[in-house]
C-alpha cells in the first residue's frame, strides 16, 4: 500500500477531498518525523510507537581493503507495533 492508496482509502471513508486529505497524511507524516528528529518518541495507542534507537559505537571490517573502521555511535528511527495490532495481523494473515 503506497501513500496515495492510503490518501484513497481515507477520502473514500471520511467523504473529504482527496487533496485535504494528502495535506493531512502529509503534516501527520512531517510531525512523527521532526519529533523522532528531536528524540522524541510518538506513542500511537491501539498502533504502535515510533521511537529512536540507540546504536553503540563498534568496530567493522573492510573486507576488500582488510582495514577495521569504527562506526560511531548513532541514533536510529524504529517503529514498535501494539501488541493488539500485532495479535490481528498475526491472526488475519493467511499463511
């Protein structure tokens, strides 16, 4: 499902045009990312949470150039769903 499937499926279900709704998605979108951004989490009941991970520092290898670098200490955007969407996705979908 794209997001121009979601903004279809909304102005389908609410009766709103489809260009206020894309607006709306839009913002909706923009405001999970500048919290995320701003190590803020987004707590969605009955969906799930968006959260920033924290990634340690650690050491790799360069496999061509045999070299160890170190990847710094970084922060990540990560989704968690609810354990109520969990439980219905799990049970709905066909296997």
């Amino acid at each position: 499902m794209t997001k121009a499937d979601i903004v279809n499926e909304i102005a389908k279900q609410t009766g709103m045009e489809k260009v206020a709704v894309q607006k709306m998605v839009e913002c909706m979108m923009d405001s999970v990312k500048g919290a995320l951004a701003s190590n803020k989490n987004v707590y969605l009941r009955g969906f799930g949470s968006f959260i920033v991970k924290k990634r340690a520092k650690k050491t790799a290898r360069n496999i061509s150039k045999n070299t160890t670098i170190v990847i710094p200490e970084h922060f990540i955007p990560a989704f968690k769903p609810a354990k109520v969407f969990m439980n219905k996705v799990k049970n709905n979908v066909k296997k």
